[in-house]
C-alpha cells in the first residue's frame, strides 16, 4: 500500500518534469552552438573556468532576447584536456552539424583543433567550420598556424609581457633588474623571449632568466637561490597551478624580497592556495572588479549570481569571446547566422563592451585587441578572492591600443573569394 | 596470468563455430560505413587503433607474462616517425602511402631492441619500473627536441594520395585502419601459433628450463618486447595517419595507462581479449564523455569490479561461461536473471550517487540556489528531476544497494558466498574471490 | 660555501619528505611483494582530511586525524578489497591498487573540485629557523625533516626493539614459517597496510600545507616514491632513506647546473655528432627525470638496491 502511493508520488513527479521540460523546451527556438572544452583530466581546473564564462555569456545573450530572435544554448563537448580528445570532439561536432565551434583550454588542444579545422575547411570549401579559440595562448595560433576561419580571444606571451612591464615600470614597481623564470615548453618560451625583448624599450636588465621542467619539479628552493644571488627586483613567470605555485611557496618562505608578475594568478584556487605568500604579487589579467568601477562590480554581481564563482582569468576570455561572436551573427542575415564565411567576415569587424573598454579583433591575424589590467594581490582590495581576505588592487587599466603588439607579418591567411 | 587456451581441435565443426563469428563481425565491420556518421565512423577508427595497440601490447603480458607501464614511448614514436615519413611524402619523397604504418612499426620495433634490451635483464615489478623509467626519460628529451618532434604544437602533415587512391575522405581512412588493424592482429595470431609462441610461453611458466633447453632467453624477451613494440608503433602511426599530426603528448603517461586498462577490463588472457577491452572504452569515452563530466570514475569503478570480480577480464568470463555450458552443465536461469538484475540495480544506484553528489557540489548549483530561493534545487539524472536531500531520494537510492546486495547473495545466504561471475551464475556455483 | 650549504640543506629536507612517503610503503612492499600503487593517494587523503578537519581541530589535531583516518582507509582497502584478488597472485594485486589509485583522484575531484584547496602553512608557523649567509631558512621546512626524522627512527626502533616488530620482519622474511608458529599472519599483514597508509596520511598533512593540495598531489608525487623503493632495496628503511637523500641532493644540486647537452658533446669529443635543436638544451631544465635515470642505472647494476638482499 504504502510502496504503492510512494510510486505514484514518484511516477506524478516525474511526468510533471518531463512535461514541463518538454514545454519550455518547445517555446523557444533554439541555436545550439558546441564549446570543447577540458571537463575532465589534468586541466580540469581551467576547463571549469570557461564553462563559467560560457554559462554567464549565453545567458546574457538569451535573456536580452537572444540572436535573431533565436536562443543560442551551448553544448559542451569534454576533450579530457588532450589533443586526442579534442581532435574526437571536433569530427563529433561537426558530424553533428556544427558549423561554430569554440574551444577553451590550453595550447596544445586549440593547435591540434585548429589544424583540423583548418584540414576540414580545404576540404569541404563549400561547407567551412568557424573556430574561436577561447584561452590558448601560444603565440604561433596567429602566426604560422593562423587561418581564415580560426579566432583567438585571449592574450599572448608578448601582450601579457608588455602590459606587465608597462603597468610596473610606469609606477615605479618594477626596478631595474629582472629575471625570468618558466616553463620548459612552448608557451614558456615565449614568454622567456618576451622578457629579453621588452628589456630595452622598459630600460631593465635581464640578470637571470631559467626554463625548467614542466609540473615535475619538487622544490623551487634551488631557483629561488639562483634570484637570490642574481639581486633581482621582479620576477617574471608564466607558470600555471603547480609550478606557480610552488614558486611563489618557495620565495615566501626564504624571506625574498623580490614581486612577482604573473599571468595565471587569479586562477581558481591559486591565490588560497598561496596564502600569504602572494601578497605583494602582480598579475596581467583581463578584468579586476575594482579597476571596472560602477560597471565592474555589476559585472562581478551578476558572474557570481549566475556560475556562483567569481569572474577570474580566462572565464573573461570566454565572456569576450561570446559577446562578440553574439554581435557578429547579429550582424549577418538570419538566413547566414550560421554561415562560417559570413560571421567570419563579420568577426573582423566587430567590436564588443568590455568593462575595461571596448574588445575587437584584428583582421590580419584574427588576434584579439582587448584592454588588460596589472593587479596586486594585496589585502585592502576593495572585492576579495577565493574566500580569503585577498583581492586584486589595481595598479593600471591599459587600453586595447597600449597592449596590442603588432602582427610580424608571419600571418598569411587564404581568404575565402 | 593464466594461460592461453591451446588444445588442438581437428573437427571441422568446431572449426565453423570459430570462424563463424569473426566472419560476422568482419562483414559487419565493412558494411559499417554505410550507416555509420562521420563521429561513429571517426569512434571505430579510433577502436581500430587502440585494439591493434592493446594486442602489441598484450603479446608482451599475455605471452611473456611481462606487464610495461611505459608502452606509450613506443606507440607514440611510431606515430612520430609516421608523421617524419608523411612530411617526406609530401616534400616529394616515393615511399608509398599505404606502407606508412611499416615506417612506424619498423621505429618503434628498433627503438623496442633497444629499450627491451635493457628492461627484459629484470622481471615482474623491476620490469615495470625500467619501462617505467625509459619512458620518463625519452619524454623528456622529446618534449624538448622542438626541431625534431614539433614540441606542444606538434608536426602536422597531410595524407597524400596513391595511385588511383586518395586518402582524403575518412572512409578511405577507416577502411585503410581497418585493413592494417587485422593484418596486425593476424600477424600476432600467427607468431603465437609459430614454435616462437611456444618457446615464450615457456619463458613465462619456467624460464629456467628454457635456458637449459639452449635458448637465449634474454635475446628471445627482447625480440618479443620489439615486436610488441613494433606492433604499438604500427598503431601509433595509424593514429598519426588518421589525425595528421602528432603531438608531444603522446609521449605522456595517460596513454600507457589506457593500453593497461583496456587489456585489463577485456581479459589478457584470451587472444582478442583486449579487442574486446579497447573497443568498450574506446566507445565509452568517446560517447559517454559528452553526457557526464564523471566518466573517469564511472571508468575506474568498471575497472575495479573487473579486477575483483572477474580477474580474466570480460573474455575470460565470456570464455568461461562458454566452456561450461559445453560441459553440459545445467543453465541457472534464475542465478543468471539475479546476477542481472543484481548489477543493474547496483549501477543505477551509484550513477545516481555519484551525478547527485557531482551536481550538489558545484559551486553553480550554491548560486542556483541562492537565485531561487530553494534549499535543495531539483537535479536532472535518468530525465528525471530529483530533490537531493528528500527522504524519497535518498531513500530509493539506499533501496536500490539494498536490493543489490540481496541479489547478489548467493541461496546459501552465507555471508562469505556472492555470486560474483557470469560463469558462476551460468553453473550455479558460488564465485572464486573470498 | 652559503650557497652549497643552502642547496645541500634543500636537497636535504625534499628527500626526507620524499622518504616520508616512501617509508610505508617499502615496508609494504617488502612484506606483501605489493607494490601499493594506491599509496600516493594515501598521501593526498592525509592531506585532504588535514584540510577538513583542521577546521575544527586545529592544525595539530588534523595531523593526528588525518593520520588515523588514512591509517583507517587503508586497513579497509587490504580487508575489503585487496584480500579479494590476492588469491590470484601479485599481478591482480598490483592492478587492484593501480585502479585504487585512479578511483580516489576521482573521487577527490568529485568532492572537492579540480583546483587546489586552502590547505596552507599556518601563519605561526611562517618565520625564519636560522639564516645561512643572505639565505633564511624557514622553520616550517625545518619542521618537514623533523616529521620525518621522527618517522624514520621511530618506525626503525618499533621494528628494531618490539615484540610486533621482530613478528612483522620474520612475517616479512618468512611469512610461513610465522604462520606455523601460531601468528596470524594476515592480521599482520593489514596491520602493516594499516599503519604504512597511516604514515603516507601523516606525510601529506605535513606536505600538503607546502605543496598545493590538489587532485593531481598523487600523480606529482607518484613515481618518485616508487623511484625511491626500488633504489632503496626492497623493505628496507634504511635503503629508502639513502635513497630518499640522494635524490633530494642530487635534484638540488642539479638545477645550479648551466651546462647544456651541446658542452657535453663536446666534452666527450662528439661535436660531430650535434643534434640539431638539443645542443642548447640545459641540463638543469631536465633536473626532475634524472632520479629516474638512477633507478634506471641501480635497476641494471645492482636489483636488490642499496640495502636490498634479494632481488
């Protein structure tokens, strides 16, 4: 008897859900656009980012009335953070019709995509693939590797050296002697040969600069001794998660005096996980609240309504990059909203708010412009991260124009006729 | 591992049975394009290159009893010189397409020479841990080798055509990865059926002996650890054909894991034991993957239940529920039916655990909950929207392992007697573990 | 000199947080011919728990509980689980804790998400032991080698000088022959599981308030501990402790180095032999393989290890 009226209750509910499901399913006409992202794996972390950004941009969108009066709702394709995974997802997606995909994660997956993608398009020219590369920022995805149909929405080692640079030697922060330490692979690379070059045009000197072994070292002691004994004012570093952090433990607790400026900071977790140990620190990052006025604490308000996390790091990115493809397929007829060649086109002319300043993409390479802010992570900032009582404060908003670096020419896209 | 199943069979019989099923298969592999999509089509490519990678890999466990935990040194320099081959082909060398799997089995069978010299002077455990160390230290270098293996972007390359063939359209590539595939695996079924297989076996049961019997052991390892990793090569440039590109990723540990795991959940001591194994978590991660962000557990967790419950892998319990319905033993309907039910219940219950927990702890969900007003937003699993924290939950989920646990039990009750396998559910006999 | 003596005193204090770790599970290893690839997670719960219930307790009382607590994880995992396959020999078991391993990074992240928690050093605890030159060293790393100086001489002398610990090397030795006399072997055994768990919990409460406590925090470790048992010599403490020390020095030391692999071809009169794009590689940048290529040398030299008498 008893089991009985617990079934009904439970077959009444779930008929209920279905149906309404069914109707709000029914009222609205859909756009569905797929996002690779890496869910699950070792970049998980960074994968949760951008599906927050994802999350908070769609719904943007859609509750200004969506896009040609259609709703966009993204499906998320998990690539585990390997180029493998995301080589499936991509033929996934696009046997499923995908005609814009976008991708958030690291260098490697948007490399191994972008390839494919722009295999696919050479050889379906009638039926081409937009990409837009979220988070990667390897400097050759617009260089080399660039092509017509890809998109880069964030930064690259150049752009985050210079503002960094910039922003620390305009305030007197950055001393004259630096020294560089990253990872032994692409991206940290570039970001050791970024330092060299900006050491003339910044008037500092370069006194050490090291590449070590990617996400295998224990103990940054033996680093740390090495700037130790350099006398060295700032240190650079492009490390991520782990070697980030563990830098930064290492300094700390051997009493170094030297700041660090850094790119990945403001990444979940990070700033907890360091505790102390990053106070003082500087990081190049597209959006800090405070820095945004009025309009960056709405913004901070309504990301953590949405995702229940804060807006850090490259979930802006995802942010940027959704505004403006919203635009662009705005721009075109209805009948074109998913016509790769069409908002291709309209991507390079589009511009879109960005609480720092307006965000658009350059032609030439399809490398986004877009203002960066050098934050300190220092307790009296006004909105706190991560749960600590740390925040960014910041030290200076540089425009779209300040952190662009020109295209070097590399870039020879095949336009489409 | 226990050994392969060698008796002689003459009758022409048996000989039909055998072949009957592979023939199917077969023909179900070549008439598969025309209903599969380009996703499902791309899946089985990818099945293809990881059943031919766990076969060279299991030719080293299931015949010489050694188990690598560094096999993807091998199927990713295979897949390396494959895509070296490719660039050449495409700057104008004459090598032909359609040999270009050989270039990297050929790598990797000498680059294995090497590396298998070295790791087969030890067994068991120490065996591990030298495959374990060479491929730490190739990795290294390679990852740092920018000019020669492309660094993080890797090296891309494109199929070129031959002859009246062109290599263009992902059918051609399918069929192309399926013909290497069988090849691959006939040529393994055939070493282990040569006196060569024999001479290995022994090794594994009693080395000594064989060494008494005039063989050069060690020199015999070796050639098997090569040829193993000769085969791993072969698919790893089946991989870098299909893909056109490599990546120094594929130098990384994950890809001697998943070679381990698919051998392991499909048997290692059956022939297409890890056929079977590649296959399952090949189409698992690719379709699974897109509907829950808790694949990787759902993963460990068949692993697991594979290794306590069913040692042999899935073939081995296929195998053995076989040979005993051949024994004329009676089918158990009733323990096979619970033995079912008993593990679908099971399973319902800890994918509902485990997609209530993943929901419950997003930090979206606090904010969801925060918007609405509701303690306990309802959470979507099996289409159905579920309170997490109602008693009607959590109790359903708590009836489910509750009834799986009783299923599960053997008639004697007894508490040390479960019925654990497929074969035992099939003879009636309670399972081996306890 | 300060600058040798601050590398020697780093490499130092790693390896004997390496040793840490390791010390558990050489004596498993040694007595069960297992071995525990589940004991680096061993490590990541300690410092998991740690972070729980350090809220309540205190950062003292997490060490204890998160000691307990793993210690506890691991005895259920040998009755529950391991004890099921090992009927079908060391493969099955190696496996089962190989599938051990990936289970608990999963369930870590389903719990707690893929980013590092705020597991920290405690503020009381951040100033400086002594300073060497311009260098200072932190009390906190100080600590770290006390933890496991302690560990080591009180797991030797438990080992050494108690009735339990002469059972657990005649069990290790003979398991047999220990049977015949009447003890009970396999409750010998999950207590040792027990207790070598309980000190990997132990050690990653005390790293993990260093090193971020992630999901990862098992992988980053993993090999490196298995590294060091097979140096060290099958079940011996004293094997993995040399071991423990020489990696931890010889990674020290072998960042400072600036050469590239381009000086040491020419060294060996091989610049002939140049190999485009690697000559300017340093060696310092492949620092974190190189206790892999000593295992690789101890493995094809001597197998038994440092201190092993038995391959």
């Amino acid at each position: 008897m008893r089991l009985k009226s617990i079934l009904n209750t439970v077959g009444i509910s779930a008929a209920g859900t279905l149906a309404s499901a069914m109707l709000i399913g029914s009222a609205m006409a859909q756009t569905q656009i797929d996002v690779i992202l890496p869910m699950t794996g070792p970049t998980a972390g960074t994968g949760e980012l951008f599906k927050n950004g994802v999350d908070f941009a769609f719904s943007e969108v859609n509750d200004a009335g969506g896009v040609h009066g259609k709703k966009i709702a993204p499906r998320i394709l998990d690539d585990g953070g390997t180029t493998q995974g995301g080589t499936d997802r991509v033929r996934q997606a696009i046997s499923g019709g995908a005609k814009i995909i976008l991708q958030g994660g690291g260098s490697a997956v948007a490399a191994a995509i972008s390839a494919d993608v722009k295999r696919w398009n050479e050889r379906n020219p009638d039926n081409p693939v937009l990409l837009i590369m979220m988070g990667a920022e390897a400097a050759q995805l617009t260089k080399k590797d660039c092509h017509f149909y890809a998109f880069r929405t964030s930064t690259n080692a150049d752009m985050r050296v210079k503002a960094l640079v910039k922003a620390l030697s305009e305030n007197n922060r950055l001393g004259t002697k630096v020294f560089a330490i990253n990872q032994d692979y692409s991206w940290g690379r570039e970001m050791d040969a970024a330092v060299k070059e900006n050491a003339a045009p910044f008037k500092y000197q370069v006194v050490g600069s090291v590449l070590h072994d990617v996400s295998k070292i224990q103990d940054f002691s033996p680093y740390v001794e090495r700037i130790r004994e350099s006398g060295a004012e700032t240190v650079v570093t492009g490390n991520w998660a782990r070697d980030l952090l563990l830098l930064m433990q290492s300094v700390a607790s051997a009493n170094l005096k030297a700041k660090f400026a850094t790119v990945f900071l403001d990444e979940k977790g990070n700033i907890a996980s360091a505790g102390k140990a990053a106070i003082g620190s500087y990081v190049a990052t597209p959006f800090v609240a405070e820095a945004g006025g009025a309009e960056g604490e709405v913004y901070l308000k309504k990301f953590n309504e949405k995702t229940g996390a804060n807006p850090v790091s490259a979930g802006n990115n995802a942010v940027m990059a959704i505004r403006l493809l919203s635009r662009a397929i705005a721009a075109v007829p209805e009948k074109d909203m998913l016509n790769a060649t069409a908002v291709a086109l309209a991507l390079e002319k589009t511009t879109a708010p960005w609480v720092h300043g307006e965000v658009s993409i350059r032609a030439e390479d399809h490398q986004l412009r877009l203002p960066l802010v050098v934050g300190e992570v220092s307790t009296e900032a006004k909105f706190k991260l991560d749960g600590t009582d740390m925040g960014l404060k910041p030290v200076k908003v540089l425009t779209a124009a300040e952190t662009e670096v020109a295209a070097d020419g590399s870039c020879q896209m095949q336009r489409p006729k | 591992m226990p050994p392969q199943e060698q008796s002689p069979r003459s009758s022409a019989r048996v000989t039909v049975v055998r072949i009957l099923p592979i023939a199917l298969v077969l023909g179900a592999l070549i008439g598969l394009p025309r209903f599969a999509d380009m996703a499902f089509l791309n899946a089985m490519v990818m099945v293809c290159i990881a059943a031919l990678y766990a076969m060279g890999y299991n030719l080293l466990w299931g015949q010489a009893g050694l188990i690598s935990f560094g096999h993807a040194t091998y199927f990713a320099f295979g897949a390396s010189c494959t895509i070296m081959t490719m660039a050449a082909i495409e700057g104008g060398s004459s090598f032909p397409t359609p040999l270009l799997p050989l270039a990297g089995g050929a790598a990797s069978f000498l680059m294995g020479l090497v590396a298998g010299w070295f790791a087969t002077i030890r067994t068991g455990v120490y065996f591990a841990m030298i495959t374990v160390a060479i491929t730490e230290l190739v990795r290294a270098i390679v990852q740092r080798w920018d000019s020669m293996f492309g660094g993080e972007a890797g090296i891309t390359s494109i199929r070129m055509a031959w002859g009246p063939i062109g290599f263009q359209k992902l059918l051609d590539v399918y069929y192309f990865t399926l013909a290497w595939t069988i090849i691959g695996i006939l040529l393994l079924w055939f070493l282990q059926r040569s006196p060569l297989g024999t001479v290995i076996r022994g090794i594994r049961e009693q080395e000594e002996r064989v060494r008494f019997l005039g063989y050069d052991t060690h020199a015999l390892k070796t050639l098997v650890f090569a040829i193993s990793a000769g085969v791993s090569g072969m698919a790893g440039g089946l991989l870098a054909f299909t893909n056109e590109s490599t990546n120094v990723a594929l130098y990384e540990g994950a890809y001697s894991t998943t070679v381990l795991i698919n051998t392991v959940i499909g048997g290692a001591g059956v022939f297409l034991g890890p056929v079977v194994g590649a296959t399952l978590t090949t189409l698992f991660g690719y379709y699974v993957a897109n509907l829950t962000y808790y694949w990787l557990l759902y993963m460990g967790l068949l692993f697991m239940v594979i290794v306590v419950y069913a040692p042999r892998g899935i073939s081995g319990l296929g195998v053995d529920a076989v040979r005993r319905l051949r024994s004329g033993a009676p089918v158990r309907w009733d323990l096979l039916g619970r033995f079912a039910l008993g593990w679908l219940v099971v399973t319902i219950g800890a994918i509902m655990t485990i997609e209530l927990i993943g929901a419950v702890v997003q930090p979206s969900y606090g904010a969801l909950a925060r918007s609405s007003g509701v303690a306990w937003p309802p959470v979507r699993v099996f289409w159905v929207s579920w309170s997490p924290a109602s008693p009607l939950t959590l109790g359903g989920i708590a009836l489910l392992f509750g009834l799986g646990a009783v299923l599960l039990r053997d008639t004697a009750g007894t508490a040390s007697r479960n019925v654990s396998t497929l074969a035992d559910a099939i003879a009636g006999k309670p399972g081996p573990g306890v | 000199m300060d600058a040798f003596l601050v590398a020697l005193l780093n490499g130092l204090v790693y390896g004997l947080l390496v040793f840490m770790v390791s010390a558990g599970l050489t004596l498993v290893f040694g007595m069960m011919g297992v071995l525990n690839f589940a004991h680096a997670s061993f490590y990541m719960l300690g410092a998991y728990a740690a972070f729980l219930s350090g809220r309540y307790v205190g950062f003292w009382g997490g060490l204890v509980v998160a000691t307990l607590a793993v210690g506890l994880v691991g005895l259920f995992s040998e009755r529950l689980l391991l004890r099921k396959v090992r009927s079908f020999g060391h493969t099955q078991e190696l496996l089962l804790t190989y599938g051990l391993f990936f289970m608990i990074e999963e369930v870590v992240k389903l719990l707690f998400g893929p980013t590092p928690v705020a597991y920290r050093v405690p503020d009381e605890l951040r100033f400086t032991a002594f300073t060497i030159g311009n260098s200072q060293f932190p009390f906190f790393r100080l600590l770290m080698g006390a933890t496991a100086l302690v560990m080591f001489f009180g797991t030797f002398a438990a080992l050494r000088f108690t009735r339990i610990g002469l059972i657990v090397r005649a069990a290790v030795e003979r398991p047999q022959m220990v049977s015949a006399l009447g003890h009970n072997v396999p409750i010998v055994f999950s207590g040792l599981f027990a207790v070598g768990s309980a000190l990997a919990g132990l050690a990653g409460a005390v790293a993990g308030m260093y090193y971020p406590t992630s999901p990862a925090m098992a992988h980053e470790l993993g090999s490196i501990v298995f590294v060091v048992v097979v140096i060290g010599g099958l079940g011996s403490l004293n094997g993995a402790l040399a071991a423990s020390l020489l990696i931890g020095v010889m990674t020290s030391f072998a960042v400072g180095i600036e050469s590239t692999f381009g000086d040491l071809f020419r060294a060996l009169g091989l610049s002939g032999l140049a190999l485009p794009g690697l000559e300017a590689v340093q060696f310092s940048s492949i620092a974190g393989v190189l206790p892999y290529a000593l295992m690789l040398f101890v493995l094809l030299w001597r197998p038994a290890g440092f201190a092993g008498n038995r391959a």
